[in-house]
C-alpha cells in the first residue's frame, strides 16, 4: 500500500522528509487499533498528524483510493474497509 502511496505522483512530495519506516510502524499500530486490535492508542490525533502539511480534499481521496484498492485485493471484508 505505501509502496504505491510513496510512489504516486501526487502524493510523492509529501513524504520526502519522513521516516518511512517509522510510518510503516505506526500506521500499523493505528490500523491494529483502529480495527479492534489494540485498546490504547498512543500516537498523535489524525488532525495533529495531518495539520499544516498542505493535504487537501484531492490528496486526501487518492490515499483512500489506495488504501481500499489494497484492502479489496487483500480480501478484507467490506464492512471493515468502511470502518477503516
């Protein structure tokens, strides 16, 4: 999923300066969370992560659109790609 993200085009710029490696670990603990997996989550708000780094509506749809492509390819079943 971030090899396609990392990649894109439109999103590429916005992952210059980040230890992607540390994303990759932290959007796994989210997604644990997220999905029922972890009772605490210990990283920042979803607006503090994002805040002040110029993501917009287009941004914003195109790593949903890549995240649900990577979901459905996976086999994840609808109702917990919508909860995601």
């Amino acid at each position: 999923m971030y090899d396609r993200i990392f990649c894109d085009s439109e999103l590429q710029n916005f992952f210059v300066k980040t230890d992607k490696d540390r994303l990759l670990a932290k959007q796994t603990e989210f997604l644990t969370h997220a999905t029922g997996g972890l009772s605490q989550w210990t990283g920042l708000s979803m607006k503090e992560a994002h805040q002040g780094r110029g993501i917009g509506e287009r941004e914003y749809n195109k790593v949903v659109e890549i995240v649900r492509e990577t979901l459905e390819g996976l086999g994840v079943a609808p109702d917990l790609i919508a909860e995601v």
